[in-house]
C-alpha cells in the first residue's frame, strides 16, 4: 500500500453502495467488488490470487 495514496476518480457526490460477488471472467474465476451506485466504479482480483476471510490473522 502506498502511504500516500490519492483517489483516481472524483468525490462521492452521493451515498455508495459497495458489493463483493466471485464472478467469472475470460472462463476463470475472480473476486468482483463493486460501488453499483457508480459507473465504472469495480476492481476484479483472480482468486487463487485472494485470501479467505477466515484464513486472514
């Protein structure tokens, strides 16, 4: 993580509604999070690549 990150998109002008769904894409499976209160607003991770929530310590 960079220490000093800044956003890439705008500022939320409205209420954002995040959701996270495995989904498939090109025939392999990925973590889909996404603001659906936006456009274009989502990021994929292929999931061999993501770790399990009650893994995580």
């Amino acid at each position: 993580m960079a220490p000093e990150a800044k956003s890439a998109g705008r500022p939320l002008e409205a209420s954002s509604d995040v959701v996270a769904a495995i989904d498939e894409i090109d025939g392999r499976s990925h973590l889909v999070i996404a603001d659906i209160a936006r456009d274009d607003a989502w990021i994929a991770m292929s999931t061999p690549g993501t770790v399990a929530l009650n893994e995580y310590r």
